[in-house]
C-alpha cells in the first residue's frame, strides 16, 4: 500500500499584536435556526462542538438542532447527519441524536460524536451510517461497547490506535474506548480537585479536551477553573489556574486558546504558563462553547450564545503570511525540496507541521529568495492515509 505524507508549510513574518473577530458562518444577529447555506446565511443552534478534518473541513456539533453540521472550505454549511431529536442508529438520512456536544474525525473521515443527552459515543462512517459503539442508559458502567454507561458524555478526542477519549462531564471523569470499544476510566473519580495517578484524580465538571501529537490529554477543569495535563500513563496534573473553559486547542506556535463560555471570552496560555485574555471585549462573544485552529492559524469558536462560528484572525501580516499543503511520497527522485519567493525574506520562520500538528522542522531568521531543505528524515508524526 502507498503511503501518503501530507505535511504543512507555515511561513511566519513580522508578527504583530493585534487580533480581529469576524463571522464565519451562521447569524451575525445572534438568531437560533436551522438552514444550510454559505457561511452567515447559515443558521445554527446553540453550536457546542468544533472539529476538523484533514482536507479543511471544519464539523459542527449543532447541539438544540440534535445534527451534525459541516463547513467546507469555501463557507458551505451542509447537514451531515440527524433529523429531529431522539435516539436512532441508521442511515445519515433517518439517524437521530439528542443534543449532541463533542465531536472528533478520524484520519479517513469517520466522524465520531458525545451524543450528550443520549448518553452514548455515536459514529458516523465514511459510508453514511451511523452507529453507537459505547453507551446505553444514564450512569457509571465500565465494559463492553454498549453495555458501558456515561453520564453526559460532553467532549470526545480520538488517540493512538483507534482509541477515544471521553470527557465524561456528569461523572467528572475521562473514560477510554479502545479499539475494540472496550470501556475504561483513564482519569478521575470522583467530584473534587487532585492530581495524582489514573482514578485517584479528581475532576469537577470537565469540559473541553485537546490531544497533542506527544498523545498527551489537556482538559479544561471548568468548575475548578484549572487546565490539566494527563500524561499517556493517566497522571494528572495542574498547568494553569484562573481558567473557566468549556473548550481548548494548542496552537501550533505552543500556547494554548481557551474558549471561556463562563466569561465570555477567549484566554491564551502562552508557552511560560502565562493566562492572558486573549479576545472578547464589547460584546465579541455569547458563551464560547468550542475552539479550534485552521491550518493557517487562525481560530474557530463554537459561539453557543450567538448561535454562528466566528474567527479570529491571529495576529500575522497577512501579506507576510501564509502556508501551503503539499505532498510527499516515499522514494522521490531527490530528496530536497525547494521553495522560491518573489521577494527576499528577512527574518522569516519557517516551520513545517505533520497534519497532527507536530513540528518536523524548524528553521529561524531565514533571508534571500531561496530556500533548500532536506526531506528524507521527515518521517516523524506524519499523517499517513
């Protein structure tokens, strides 16, 4: 089978230290409804969840909609799955949900989804099924698939091996699905606040969760107002404080975005630790629920209040900025690449991300017109379809 390595370009130059929010898709007038169209013609209600996959697009948990929604690059908003609410698996065209939340795609497009108020992890394939791999009634119940029981399942993230983690809100604890839908708990046990090793940590209220490249979980700890870090051997700890977050996401410059529905902003946690509010003054958000980052660095949020996606574009010179998606094979006829630009680069960073997001080279204080590098090492953190 041939293996496909798509890597990502990102070229920084003169970065500067201001942000704007703008609309991207759904009511600039903060009007709950249900309509697929391009971007702010579309309608939402109350967006919960983001996630993306690897070709742009970004997916919608359309939570009071009880569907899945998906926003192609160009703005399209289209319907993926789910009709009215309720609890049924089939085809994409009769599926229901009940105020699905979290939401996560795989590296070839299967959709998997905290289907909240049913309490079960939904997936939807490649295919247009959708089926319940995890989940029956309300409860506390590690085992086999669909004989395990969540309590509000809210946020979802895929990692090593097929394997889904699962903020489990109303049980304060992070459940594991393993490949063969086997239930676990990786972390937490009961309501509180402690770090230390698998169940002995305690969680009150987890709401947001991101997995790096290194496999290592980050939860935003809503109402203990932490960030926690577990490690791929489930200990827990405490990297911020002072954070009510509902979602997160680690940029590719290292910090940390959190989108804080309790107050109504955005938080940065830079790479010392810092928290800093990042976006949200006059009115700019009602209750982000969720945030992601696109390829070229700017942010999605999931603005559960306003009932839309809005973006906030990081702060680069755009006419200084700018990345590019291409492809490597295995055994090329050279193993350099070359880039060429019209005008000299002074001072420019490049850094080339695995489409997971982790960094496979890094180059600093570039100038000239030219740049050569070699590929043939470029194996780490790949995404291989």
């Amino acid at each position: 089978m041939k293996k496909l390595f798509i890597l990502t370009i990102l070229l920084f130059i003169n970065k500067l230290e201001a942000q704007t929010v703008s609309f991207y898709a759904g009511s600039t007038g903060a009007v709950s409804g249900y309509l697929d169209a391009n971007g702010t013609a579309a309608r939402f209600a109350s967006p919960f969840g983001l996630a993306k996959d690897v070709t742009g697009n970004i997916y919608v948990a359309d939570a009071s909609n009880h569907k899945i929604r998906k926003i192609d690059p160009n703005g399209n908003v289209t319907t993926v799955a789910g009709t009215t609410g309720g609890y049924l698996d089939g085809n994409i065209s009769v599926a229901k949900f009940n105020t699905p939340s979290g939401i996560a795609v795989d590296a070839i497009g299967n959709i998997y989804v905290a289907d909240t108020n049913n309490h079960k992890i939904r997936k939807i394939d490649i295919n247009g099924n959708v089926t319940t791999i995890a989940g029956s009634t309300e409860g506390f119940l590690n085992g086999d698939g669909t004989l395990a029981r969540f309590n509000t399942p809210f946020r979802i993230a895929i990692g090593a091996l097929n394997s889904i983690f699962v903020l489990d809100r109303g049980n304060s604890m992070i459940r594991k699905i393993d490949s063969n839908n086997n239930v676990t708990t990786f972390a937490g046990s009961f309501y509180g606040y402690l770090d230390g090793a698998g169940s002995t940590a305690r969680f009150a209220d987890p709401c947001g969760i991101f997995i790096d490249s290194n496999l290592e979980l980050y939860i935003a700890d809503r109402a203990n107002q932490k960030i926690r870090k577990i490690t791929v051997d489930g200990t827990v700890s405490t990297i911020a404080n002072n954070v009510s977050g509902y979602g997160l996401t680690k940029s590719i410059d290292g910090n940390f975005y959190i989108a804080d529905g309790t107050n109504n902003c955005v938080r940065k946690i830079n790479t010392a630790g810092v928290v800093s509010l990042y976006a949200g003054t006059e009115g700019n958000f009602l209750s982000p629920f969720d945030i992601v980052e696109r390829p070229n660095g700017n942010l999605l949020i999931a603005d559960a209040g306003a009932h839309n996606i809005k973006m906030i574009i990081q702060p680069l010179n755009t006419n200084n900025f700018f990345t590019v998606n291409f492809k490597l094979y295995p055994n090329p006829t050279t193993a350099q690449i070359n880039l060429s630009f019209i005008s000299n680069l002074e001072n420019a960073h490049l850094k080339i991300v695995s489409i997971s997001g982790q960094t496979v080279l890094e180059k600093q204080n570039l100038s000239g017109n030219n740049l050569n590098f070699d590929v043939s090492n470029l194996t780490k953190g790949m995404y291989v379809v």
